[in-house]
C-alpha cells in the first residue's frame, strides 16, 4: 500500500495562495488515481480536486474551479494542489488520497483507499 505525506499548509491571507504538496512512498505513484480533499471543523470530508495517473485527465469541484489546479510528477513520486485566489471559506483539513487508477474515475470518499494524515490550511479575511 501507498504511504502519503501531505505538506504545505499554513495561514495566508484572502487572495493570497497556497501550494501543497503530497508526497508518496512505498509503491510508484503512477498507478494511482490521486485526489484531494478538505474537511472543515463540523463538516463533512469534501471532494477539491482528482488526477488521474498521467495527468491526462483531471476533475475540480465546482467551488474551487478556476482557483486550484491539481498536478502531479510521478517522476518525484508527487502530487500538488496549487490554490490561488484564497477565500476564508476554504480554511480546513486537507487530504491527499490515492487508489490503483482503473480507468474509472468517481471521486467520492469511499473509492479511495490511501490517506495521509491531513495539512492545515486556514484563511484569514
């Protein structure tokens, strides 16, 4: 199974940006679908953004569209999430998942097996 570390969180002012990073070990990361995701204080874990394995493909919430881009360099065994354009409302936990990309690519929650243990990005107005 893969091991993910994500990093990069931090406290940045509105408009301002964030980029993180999640790194993979223990398998290549190019037979991984990758996906981020947020979880705020009493919410939800929330789908942001997926990848598939080359790149070739790539999915964004509607809230976030236009703001974050999701990329990935299976060479360095990584995967990013450059956001910009920062609101307070995107303050939370965020997660890098993976799981074996099969072609099929749904983003909910429970399709993904490999976790990493979260980085805080919060957004002050």
């Amino acid at each position: 199974q893969v091991q993910l570390v994500e990093s990069g969180g931090g406290l940045v002012q509105a408009g301002g940006s964030l980029r993180l990073s999640c790194a993979a070990s223990g398998r290549p990361l190019r037979i991984y679908y990758m996906g981020w995701f947020r979880q705020a204080p009493g919410k939800e874990r929330d789908f942001v953004a997926a990848i598939n394995w080359s790149g070739g493909s790539t999915y964004s919430a509607d809230s976030v569209k236009g703001r974050f881009t999701i990329s990935r360099d299976n060479a360095k065994n990584t995967v990013y999430l450059q956001m910009n354009s920062l609101k307070p409302e995107d303050t939370a936990v965020y997660y890098c998942a993976a799981r074996p990309d099969n072609g099929v690519h749904n983003n909910y929650v429970s399709a993904f097996g490999s976790w990493g243990q979260g980085t805080q990005v919060t957004v002050s107005s």
